[in-house]
C-alpha cells in the first residue's frame, strides 16, 4: 500500500506518533522515527526494524529551524526521497485563561503550530521536485470547540487547522495534498498525566461512542490519508473522536441505546472512576 514510499513523523516516540509510524510501516513505507526523546525514537524505530520494517530515529525538536531541515534532510539521505510527513508533535497545558502565562502561550504556539510549519515546509520542498507528496497535521477537537484550560492549546490547533486549508489550497495543484486529522480524547500517556477524573467522566458523558479512543484508530486514518487511495482528499478534516463534535444534546431515552454514560469504564489505563 505504502511501498517505496518514505514517512517522517514528528513526536512519535510514544503515544499516537508511535502508532502513526508503526502503521505507516505495516503498510510498507521507510519512516524516519523523530522525537524530542531521542532514546524513545530510537527504540521504536528498532522495534520496526524488527517486526520487519524500515526506520530510523531522530532526536528532533521541532521549534527549531535547523533540526525540521535535518529531519527532511535524513529522509532524502537515508532512503533517496520524502513523500510524506506527518505533524504529530505537540504539548498541552490545561491552565484557565486567566492563569495562562504569556510564556505559556508561546511555548505551546512554537511547539504545536511554529514546529509544525517549519517541519511541514522542510518537507515540502522536498516533495515539490517530485510533485508528488502527503502532508498530515495532527490537529484537535480542542481546535474546533471552546474547552475549559484550553486558550493556548486550543488556538494552536485551530492556527493548525487553518494552516493546513492555506497549504493545501497552494500545494494541491503540485501533487501535494494537505489534510488534517483531529483527536478527540485519545487514550495516550499524555491524557493519563493530565486528564483527572472529573475530565475523565466529562468525555465519558459527551463522547457518543462512551470511550475513549486508541492511538490505533488515529493511526489507521493517517494510514488512509497517506495512501493512493486518498488521492482526491485536499483540505479535509477527518474527526477521530467517537462523534464528539457531531453531538449535541444527549440524554437517557427510552429506545436509544447507550445514552446514558457507563458507570464504570476502563480503557487503556484510563478509568471513569479512577
């Protein structure tokens, strides 16, 4: 499905950039494993090598010019080419608005939406010789609807998002198509440090589907979008989130299964009750 084809993917030392890279391998591409964490990076780049695979990690900080260029630069060196990049790095704080720092906003900016740019540009001026190319942001749900502790986060994904119909209205023309995948609440290592149980139960409540999601299932729809068989996908945004933004008002009702949040609900070290 990927074969012969070349992947980068940023902040996939653990988490949903690991699964990201783990899926684009499964379906044949080379990928450059990049993560702040370089010992992480490496270690799943060897895990593919392993299973069967090609990859390579990078220690890669993605806010700084210089390490984007090198991880675009790798790809080339390493396996003669780069066809498709996928933004997944990022952070995340959940301070009010009012407790949120002018530092913390521009920590979080350079990181989710700066770093994003610089990587998704390096990689794009090495697919424009080719005119062919596959660029996916990992943006948010966070980006789509106003949520408590979310002001720097939540306008990072939403610059994110719009960035992506900016790009892609530029680039799809040259064979490089842009789209955006956004999480809902994903089961990662991530939502387990900082999603406390009241948050926990809050997206139990809202989410139709009643659960979190896995990094697998964001996975496999970046699988998607990189693949021929998205070939007239440009500008999209494809919601992995268990119809979260779709919902509205949702309450018990005789002959509707599942209105009603489960009591008790563990997914993946992440419980309702815990």
């Amino acid at each position: 499905m990927l074969e012969k084809r070349v992947a980068t993917v940023t902040g996939a030392g653990r988490g949903m950039g690991e699964a990201i890279a783990r899926a684009l391998a499964a379906k044949g591409a080379s990928v450059v494993v990049s993560d702040v964490d370089e010992v992480a990076a490496r270690k799943v780049a060897a895990d593919i090598s392993k299973d069967g695979g090609k990859a390579i990690g990078l220690r890669v900080d993605v806010s700084r010019e210089a390490e984007a260029n090198a991880l675009a630069d790798l790809a080339v060196s390493e396996f003669g080419q780069l066809d498709i990049h996928v933004n997944n790095a990022g952070i995340s704080t959940t301070k009010l608005f009012v407790d949120t720092t002018k530092e913390d906003m521009e920590r979080i900016l350079g990181v989710n939406l700066i770093g994003a740019f610089l990587c998704a540009k390096a990689a794009v001026e090495k697919m424009l010789p080719n005119s062919y190319g596959r660029v996916i942001n990992i943006a948010s749900l966070s980006g789509q609807r106003g949520g408590i502790g979310r002001s720097a986060y939540g306008v990072s994904k939403a610059g994110l998002e719009l960035l992506t119909k900016v790009m892609s209205v530029e680039l799809a023309a040259k064979g490089i198509l842009v789209n955006n995948v956004a999480p809902g609440a994903i089961a990662t290592q991530m939502a387990i440090e900082q999603h406390d149980s009241n948050t926990r139960e809050a997206y139990h409540f809202l989410i139709p589907q009643r659960r979190y999601g896995t990094p697998e299932e964001v996975a496999n729809v970046v699988a998607f979008l990189a693949s021929a068989d998205a070939s007239h996908v440009s500008g999209a945004t494809f919601n992995v989130d268990g119809g979260f933004l779709s919902a509205g008002l949702m309450f018990e009702k005789e002959g509707v299964e599942g209105m009603a949040p489960p009591k008790s609900k563990t997914e993946k070290g992440i419980s309702q009750n815990a």
